[in-house]
C-alpha cells in the first residue's frame, strides 16, 4: 500500500528490500556462466532479517535459453522464505517482458533482472506487479 502526495508515490510506508552484496555477485557470476543463455533461480530471505536476500535457490532441471529460463517450479521446495525470482537477460536491457511480468505477478514479492554485462549498474528490482524497485546492497 502507498499514499500520493502531490502526485507522487509515497515510499515511506513501503517495504525496503535488500540483498547481500555476496548474493549479488553470486548473481552476477551465474548469468556469466549462462551467457549468452539466460540464468534463472529463486530468491531466499535470511531467517532473522525478512528484508533481506541473502542467498540463490537454483531449481533443477530449469530449462535456459536465448530468450528465456523457464523453471520447473513443481521442483521448488515447500520453503516460505523464498519470495521472489531472479534472472538475467543476455542484452543490455534490465527491464521486463511481458512473460517477466506474467512470472512477477504469481510467484514472489521481489524480483531481480540482471543484463549484461552482469555488474552492479546492470540490474534492477521490481516488485510482483512489475513496478521498479530499489533494492539496497548491503
């Protein structure tokens, strides 16, 4: 929930995100590794600090290719602190398809696109309805 003032969103009474700065660079050296495929995984929050990722859930069998990584989420875990998804786009451009957005909207709260080349100015967060949201690294 956020409230307008002069017609701007009011971020105080979001949640604030973060990751670890150990869980970025994870990230980051995955998509490397599948490049030029996408990489795909989970995101999972520390069990003390709801707020922040700390670390990667790979699934098996998920499926990578130029345009895609698709996940065999029957394989997820029953595990409540995963909240959200990852994954990296070969291209420049961090922001979201319309199958990104179709994965935001069911599975997850945060979700992280990271695009090459795969560094700390080539990602971004968005929230499940595909609004960009920063994500502190911590």
């Amino acid at each position: 929930m956020f409230f307008l003032r002069n017609n701007k969103r009011d971020i105080s009474k979001e949640k604030r995100w973060k990751i670890r700065r150990s869980c970025l660079d994870l990230l980051f050296e995955c998509a490397k590794d599948s490049h030029p495929y996408e990489f795909g995984g989970l995101l999972r929050v520390d069990d003390e600090f709801k707020d922040t990722i700390t670390e990667l859930v790979v699934l098996p069998g998920t499926v990578s290719g130029e345009s895609h990584a698709i996940f065999k989420l029957h394989m997820k875990p029953v595990d409540f602190s995963i909240i959200g998804t990852v994954h990296s786009h070969p291209g420049p451009s961090s922001n979201p398809s319309k199958a990104d957005l179709e994965l935001f909207r069911k599975h997850g709260k945060i979700h992280v696109i990271v695009a090459a080349p795969y560094n700390y100015k080539s990602w971004k967060g968005y929230d499940y309805k595909g609004n960009e949201t920063e994500i502190l690294v911590v």
